[in-house]
C-alpha cells in the first residue's frame, strides 16, 4: 500500500493551484478537485463582460496546467462538507480521505442579505456570469434600438453598477468605452453615447481600498471618460425596473453587481467561528485553529496582520498557497510550521482606455502610467503562453481600432423579447 501522505487541495483558483505547483517535487500525493475544468483568471473578467476579450483567452484547463506534475491528479468534483473527524471530504457524488486538506474554494458575492435582488443585478465571478453580463448588456441596446416611447428607450440606455471597488469602477470605465466608441455607429434609431453609465458607491470613496488621493484621482477619470460617479450612494432597492437610493429612483434595465463578496459555502462545515463574510480566522500558519493538519487560504481565510485583515486579492492568496506548500513540506518532515507573512507589492485598477491608478508601497501612481504598469502585470500573471498572446493582439487590436471583438449574445433567454 502507498504509504507516501495524500494532499488534497480543493479550488483550483490562485491560492489551490499556486500551492499545487509549488509541491510538484515534494515527496507527496496530491489530489486538487475543483468544481470547474479551468483555472480562471478572474481579475480580467470585466473584459469579457465588456466583450472586449473572449473566455477561452482567462481559462485554462486546470487538467492541462498540471499534465506534467506527475505527483499531481486532478478531479473534478464538487466538496459538499469536510468530515473533519475522520479526515474526509465529502463529495456530491463520493468522498476522498487525506492526510493533509488544503481548502482554497475562495468566495462567492453577496447581496447583503437582499437575495432577492439578485436576479435583478448581475454578479461577476465566474465566466458564466461575465456572459451573462455582457449579454444584458448588448441586450439593453438591442431593446433601446426596438423602442420607440423616449424614455423607456433611455431606461434600456442607463446601467447602474452597485459598488465602487476596483471591479465596479473597471466594469464602469469598460461599458462607457463599449456605448461610446464600440457601438458608437452600429445602430439606426438610437444614440449609443446618450448611454448613462452609474457607479453607486456606499461609502464615501471610491477604490476604498487606495489611498484616498488615488480614489480621487480614479473619479476624475471616471468622470472625465463619462461615468457618473456617486459615493454616499446606499443602494435600498433592486427590481426589474430601476434601483432604489433612499427616496431617489434611477430607471433602469440593466444593474450590476460589484458589491459584497461571501466566503465559499464549505466553511460552514469546519465547525469553528467564522467572520461577517463567512470566512475561516487561521492561526499564523494558515491551519484551522486546533488542526495542523487543515490548511484554510485565498479569500476563504482571514489573518490580521499589523493589525489589519489581510486583503481578498490574487497575490494573498498566491502567497498563501506557496506558504503553505513549504509548509507542507515541513509537516511531512516533522518540523515545526512556520507563520505566514504576506509581502504588500502594490495595488492596481485600471479605469479604461489609458487610464487607471497604483499604490505601490513608496508611491502612488495614476493615468497612463498606472495603465501601463496594470498591463504589464495582467500578462505577466495570466497563466499560459497562448493566452498571453491572444490577450495582448486583442488589446493591441482594441486599442488601435475602438473596437471590442467578443459582442455575441449567448446564453440565457432565447429570444430578444424575453426580460434582460
Ligand atoms: C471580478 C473580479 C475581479 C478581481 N480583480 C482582481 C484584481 O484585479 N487583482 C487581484 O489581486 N484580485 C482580484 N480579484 C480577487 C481575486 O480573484 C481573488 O482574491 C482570488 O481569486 C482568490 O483566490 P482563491 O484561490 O482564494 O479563490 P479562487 O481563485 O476564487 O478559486 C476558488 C476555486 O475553488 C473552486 N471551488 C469553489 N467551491 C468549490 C467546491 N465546493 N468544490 C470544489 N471546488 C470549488 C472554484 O471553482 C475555483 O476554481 C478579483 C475577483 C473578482 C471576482
């Protein structure tokens, strides 16, 4: 019998996959089950929703990016619980015993306990939902063009994003490009550029978590590319028809999502406290308090560090997963784990064509060069070679020409009469 300890790493997303790849030559067995077939590289995918690129060029396989670890078998499957007792994931459909668990299933978004309005205003997280968002999108101009009563037309033309974070104000920025150039001439009856594009922010800035000159800067140029930001702005109410702010009623058809974000369902079963947004509190190690042998990371965790929660973004998670592998390493060999230190590298949002802003530990960056800089890093972290090329001919592409070449609709309801 194989004696070597078996890993089981669930979510193949930033924190399971980095950790995979960080094992391939530990003397373990590794199983990583994901519920998807691909690894996605969530932080472009407004720019499927904005059809600016497609979604095979943010998703790979996660079967094909581990072909050659031989230590490493991928399933796909979905972890239902975690029979902590007795070392065991529960599956939909089987279970996997482990010697190690490393639990990377991220987060999913949140309505604030108003589920209710979640038909009504998209979230993005998945590829599935960026079709869904770049479909009401193009839906919404589609019905402006088939309208003839004026204000219903301007109904379809307003877009209201809920959430001023980095996702709300880049979805804002990129369908503001989408009305004003690339549908610019494409329609008969309507005016794409008479879009309205909103971004509602709760709180009093945007990009909250940038330093608040960035924020500054990032609504300046929002504004000035045509976006109508508004900070202070609670959003009370979601419908078929328009969003709710306190007494005021925006008419609208098409809302999205880009608000509150809830750790993944599979912490309920570990049976330790969880925080607001249902995330795991782990020691410095990054274990569940009381099992060394469970590794909580990525946005399903959360550790204080100088005396602030660690941020939900890519690079946490990627650095959790490389801990947690040498970790790993450790345990097999008897040594004592050693507490997770997580390296601040910078911070960046992009707002649109040319524009976007960075807070790098020693200093503040915006506009072009921000753009410049969000670039380069998107390349130079999205995971494969094919997909780096085809991501950057198509915004090489875009950006000579204005245009965005993923406008299908797909998905969703048949036909064009059917509500967005
Ligand atoms: C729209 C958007 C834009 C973003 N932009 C940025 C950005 O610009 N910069 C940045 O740093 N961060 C950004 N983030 C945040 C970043 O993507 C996350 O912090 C990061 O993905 C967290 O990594 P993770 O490994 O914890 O989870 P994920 O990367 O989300 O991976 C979780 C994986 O677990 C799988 N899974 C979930 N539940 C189960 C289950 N029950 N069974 C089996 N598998 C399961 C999922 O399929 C997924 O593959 C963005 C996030 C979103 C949604």
């Amino acid at each position: 019998m194989d004696r070597t300890p078996h890993v089981v790493i669930i979510g193949g997303g930033f924190g399971g996959l980095t950790a995979a790849k960080a094992l391939r030559k530990a003397p373990l067995r590794l199983t990583l089950l994901d519920r998807r077939n691909h690894h996605l590289f969530q932080p472009l995918l407004y720019q499927v929703a904005t059809a600016a690129l497609n979604p095979s060029d943010i998703a790979v396989p996660i079967r094909h990016i581990l072909q050659r670890q031989m230590n490493a078998t991928v399933l796909m499957g979905e972890a239902t619980s975690i029979d902590v007792p007795n070392r065991k994931v529960i599956l939909s459909d089987g279970e996997l015993s482990y010697d190690y668990l490393v639990i990377a299933t991220g987060a999913t978004h949140s309505y604030f306990g108003h589920d209710d309005w979640a038909p009504y205003a998209a979230g993005l997280k998945t590829i599935e939902d960026a079709i869904e968002i770049r479909r009401r999108v193009l839906i919404a101009f589609e019905r402006a063009e088939r309208e003839s009563d004026p204000e219903r037309q301007q109904e379809w033309l307003t877009f209201v994003i809920v959430g001023g974070g980095p996702t709300g104000a880049e979805l804002a920025g990129a369908l503001v490009e989408v009305a004003h150039h690339a549908l610019a001439r494409d329609f008969r009856n309507i005016d794409p550029t008479r879009a309205r594009v909103l971004l509602l922010e709760g709180g009093p800035r945007i990009l909250p978590p940038f330093p608040p000159e960035l924020s500054e800067k990032a609504r300046e140029q929002l504004q000035r590319l045509g976006v109508e930001v508004r900070g202070g702005s609670q959003v009370t109410g979601i419908d078929a028809e328009g969003v709710s702010v306190g007494p005021e009623r925006i008419k609208t058809r098409t809302v999205l999502w880009a608000a509150g974000v809830a750790a993944s369902p599979l912490a309920k079963s570990l049976g330790v406290p969880l925080d607001r947004a249902g995330r795991v509190a782990v020691t410095p190690e990054l274990t569940l308090p009381g099992h060394p042998e469970i590794f909580v990371i990525g946005d399903l965790s959360t550790l204080m560090q100088d005396g602030k929660p660690l941020p939900g973004v890519a690079p946490t998670a990627m650095q959790e997963g490389r801990h947690t592998a040498e970790n790993l390493r450790r345990a097999v060999r008897g040594e004592p784990l050693l507490p997770f230190r997580y390296h601040d590298k910078g911070n960046l949002a992009v707002i649109g064509r040319g524009a976007g802003v960075a807070a790098f530990p020693k200093s503040n960056w915006s506009g072009r060069i921000a753009w410049w800089a969000w670039l380069l890093v998107h390349i130079f972290y999205l995971i494969g070679f094919r997909n780096r090329v085809l991501v950057l001919l198509e915004w090489a592409w875009a950006y000579l020409t204005w245009q965005r070449g993923a406008r299908l609709i797909t998905g969703g309801p048949k036909s064009t009469s059917d509500p967005a």
